[in-house]
C-alpha cells in the first residue's frame, strides 16, 4: 500500500497527525491587555493584518504577505513545526493542471 504525503492527506487527517507541534487552536494575546471573550485577541489581529494591506496594490499586499511569512517563520525557528504548519496550508489546495 503506498503511503501519501502530507500535501496528499484531506485536512481532517493531516490536523489529527500534528497534535504535538504545530499550534491549532487559537494563540492570540497581548500582553498586559485583558480579554472578556475569547475571540476578541483573533479580532484584533485580523483587523491589524486588514489595516497593514489597506490601500495596497494586490502585487505590494503579495510582497508584505511574504515578508510577513519569512519574519514569522524566522521567529518560529523550528523547521519541523514550518514544515507541518506548510503541508496543513497546502493540504486543501488543488494545483493548477499545467498543459503540455
């Protein structure tokens, strides 16, 4: 029986083979600030991450998203958790069929 990739798995399996590394459930915080709901720590980063690509073209919010991945991913460090955390991103996502 051959074995599939991460990149091959459907999500649902890929999210029960990473419980140990990779942080799923929501991590937001401030520090200092305290939260009456849950959500709201998510809130404000969406809406940090909305304000950093207001007034944008799509090609300049393309190149913040890629710098804001490689400072993330320098700040996280740990190869094995970017790589866990590349293979859930790309689980779900079909490549385009290239036509000889």
């Amino acid at each position: 029986m051959s074995q599939l990739t991460n990149s091959e798995l459907p999500m649902s399996q890929l999210q029960n083979q990473l419980p140990n590394q990779l942080q799923l459930q929501p991590n937001f915080n401030e520090p200092g600030k305290r939260y009456f709901r849950d959500f709201t720590p998510g809130d404000d980063f969406y809406e940090a991450l909305i304000d950093t690509h207001r007034d944008l073209t799509d090609e300049q919010s393309a190149l913040v998203n890629a710098k804001l991945i490689l400072l993330l991913a320098n700040h996280v460090g740990d190869l094995d958790v970017l790589r866990e955390a590349m293979a859930l991103a790309r689980a779900d996502v079909v490549p385009l069929k290239t036509v000889a």
